[in-house]
C-alpha cells in the first residue's frame, strides 16, 4: 500500500463517504410519496419554541406529529402555533400513529442516544440536538445503524451554516492569515434554571455550551487529533425549576486544548458560572467569541457563534481593522432541522453532516477522560474537511 499523509486520507475518504451520501438523497427524494418532508418532534418543551416556526415556515416540510412525555406540553404546541399535527405521549405511540420521514428529537439530552436508536431501528431518519448521544460508542454506532437501514443522521449544532462561518473558512482558505497558530473560542452563562438534566449525570457544560465552539474551531482548522482538558464544578448545588435544591454531577467549568494539523492549538473554555449581560439573547454582544492567530493575520467573530454579528479582520493588508459579513443571511441557530429536511427533498447534500457532529462528541467524552486522568487523549474520529 503506497504511504498517504493524514490529510489526503482525509480527503479520499471524505469524497467517498459524500458520494455515497449523495446518492442516498438523491435516491430518497425521487422515491417520496409528495414533494414535503413529513417530520415528527418529539420533546416540546422551550426548544420546540425555536424549531417548530422555522419547520412551519418551509413549503417543503410539514408536522405530522408531536410527542412528549409530559402530554399536555405536546397539546399545547400544537394549539400555540397551528401545527395541526398528531399528538401522543410516547415514541412508540408515535411510531404507531400517523406516517412520517424523519423524527426531530428536542428532549433532554440524556435520552438522546435512546430515543434517536428507537426511531432509527423503526426506520425513520434524525435531526438530534446536541448531543446525538451520551458517548461516542453509542453514537458511532446509532451512525453504522443508520448506514446499514440506508437512512440519515444528523446532529446539532448547525454553526457551520452561518455566512459569517463561510466567510472565515474562505479567509483561511485563502491564506489571508498566514500560517495558522492558534485559536480560541469561548460560551458561558450563569446557567439554566428551568431544568435539573443539565446538571445531571449526562449533562453538563460542554455538550450544552461548549459544543458550539468545539464545532466552530474544529470546522475552520480540522479535525483535533488529540485532547488535554481540565474541567470541575463550581457550584456544587443548583436550585432548578423542575426539582427544586439539586447536587451538581456534570461539569459547570471547562477548559480543554486541541491539537490539529500543522501544529494548531485551539483552546475552549465553556461554563455555567460565567456572568454575562447577555445570557440567552446576543443579538446586540460585542464579545469576541472565536479568534484566530496567524503570523498575517487575525480574525475575531463579533457575537456568539449559534448568533453570528460579524468578523473583524486584522492583516497585514488590511489596516486598520475592519468589521466585515455583518448580514447573517437568514441564519439562525435552530435552522438545522429544516435545512437538513429541505436539503432532502431537493436531493442535494447540506454543510452539515453527522461525521462532524460525532468527532464533536468523541471531544466531548476525550476532554472527561482527560481531566480525570491528566493525559492527553488521542482521538479516532474525523469529518469531511474543509467544509467549505
């Protein structure tokens, strides 16, 4: 076998996997039975808010059902906003009720894993929020689930959609900034309060907040091949709206070192303890999410990178600095549902794609191996790059 480097490895196999996953939607969009996406949620609670106007909002998807545990917020949902959907109070009741193509599952992040395996088993094709599942062998292997049914699986966050994404890929892309160093990308906020699975065992600060940053940097520099983390709780108790006084078992604190290609590092610090005037609304923020340090060049994302401002880009051509792609174009971060689901009718491949989602996760589980054992983790994982 002739010797490949690491990076044309990359590329040879991330062609053949997109070939692949083209054919299978092109397949699936001459084969629908009507020219819409039938899509079932499952979980309506607060991010069913954010989802269900941007799914209704398409003439090429449409809301057959909603389901969850706690029946009377499916009801509700389906009331709120005219969904004229199914209702019912369990998957299995759904999988039974009326038809549908893909299951959107919005519920606590526990269940991810389970719930997304149930209606993959049942074959129905997943948009999961973040994460897909609890660990990377539970979701490496929902993915090899999915491939042998011939189906789809995709899991937030959708960062990779926002125009301000794009427009630092192709920066780098084009060299504008040297020979990359380093990076850094940072979320925080004093915490949820309106549930205790954030806090639980399953939970915690990086698969909530960090996860964001970790598919940012990792879509811009490429795949980390290893990880080095600290992470703790700092408040060991929370008061939460759903069970009141609770102990702390998932990290509230996170800080974690990825090493890439060529030398790059980028550092992520995400957690539950960071003031921030802003919170859950950054529309307005000036904070410099994601930087990138080159020997030509930096370059900063003005806001949140789930709710994109702008870029500021600093050269050695461009003086003084200067605040560029300000128009979001649309993005929001809860679009991954529809854009995947349009992205199947029309037969076409997304930005996005679950092998990104799933080295996110290996992160994820590295960086908690590693602070408890003090070593540097090497990963297995990796994604078509660059995505752009």
């Amino acid at each position: 076998m002739n010797n490949i480097s690491r990076a044309q490895f990359l590329q040879q196999t991330a062609a053949a996997g997109a070939a692949a996953l083209l054919s299978s939607l092109e397949s699936f969009a001459k084969e629908m039975p009507t020219n819409r996406l039938r899509v079932a949620i499952i979980g309506c609670g607060s991010v069913s808010n954010r989802y269900l106007p941007q799914l209704l909002s398409s003439q090429l998807i449409q809301v057959v059902s909603l389901c969850d545990i706690k029946y009377d917020r499916a009801i509700a949902q389906n009331k709120q906003y005219n969904v004229n959907a199914e209702t019912y109070p369990h998957i299995e009741k759904m999988l039974a009720g009326v038809p549908f193509d893909m299951m959107v599952t919005l519920t606590d992040m526990q269940m991810h894993g389970t719930l997304n395996k149930i209606a993959i088993t049942a074959g129905k094709h997943v948009w999961s929020e973040k994460p897909m599942a609890n660990t990377y062998a539970e979701g490496k292997a929902l993915l090899d689930l999915a491939k042998s049914k011939g189906l789809r699986l995709w899991g937030a966050p959708a960062v990779v959609n926002s125009p301000q994404f794009a427009f630092m890929s192709k920066t780098i892309q084009e060299g504008k900034l040297g020979r990359i160093s380093s990076a850094h990308g940072q979320y925080g906020h004093t915490g949820p309060i309106w549930s205790a699975f954030f806090y639980e065992k399953g939970g915690g600060s990086m698969p909530d907040l960090g996860v964001y940053n970790m598919a940012t940097l990792t879509g811009l520099l490429g795949p980390a091949k290893s990880v080095m983390a600290m992470t703790s709780i700092v408040t060991a108790e929370r008061t939460v709206d759903d069970k009141g006084k609770i102990k702390v078992e998932a990290e509230d604190n996170a800080h974690l070192l990825l090493e890439h290609d060529k030398n790059i590092i980028s550092h992520v610090m995400c957690g539950f303890n960071f003031f921030d005037t802003h919170g859950h609304e950054a529309g307005t923020t000036s904070l410099h999410s994601i930087q990138l340090f080159g020997t030509e060049g930096n370059m900063r994302l003005l806001g949140y990178d789930w709710e994109t401002n702008g870029v500021v880009l600093d050269t050695v051509s461009i003086q003084p600095p200067q605040l560029l792609c300000t128009d979001k174009g649309g993005y929001e971060w809860q679009e991954g549902a529809r854009v995947v689901g349009e992205s199947m009718v029309k037969g076409i491949e997304p930005r996005i794609n679950v092998e990104h989602a799933l080295h996110v996760l290996e992160i994820i589980e590295a960086a908690r191996k590693s602070s408890a054992t003090g070593m540097k983790i090497k990963l297995q994982s990796t994604f078509k790059w660059p995505m752009l």
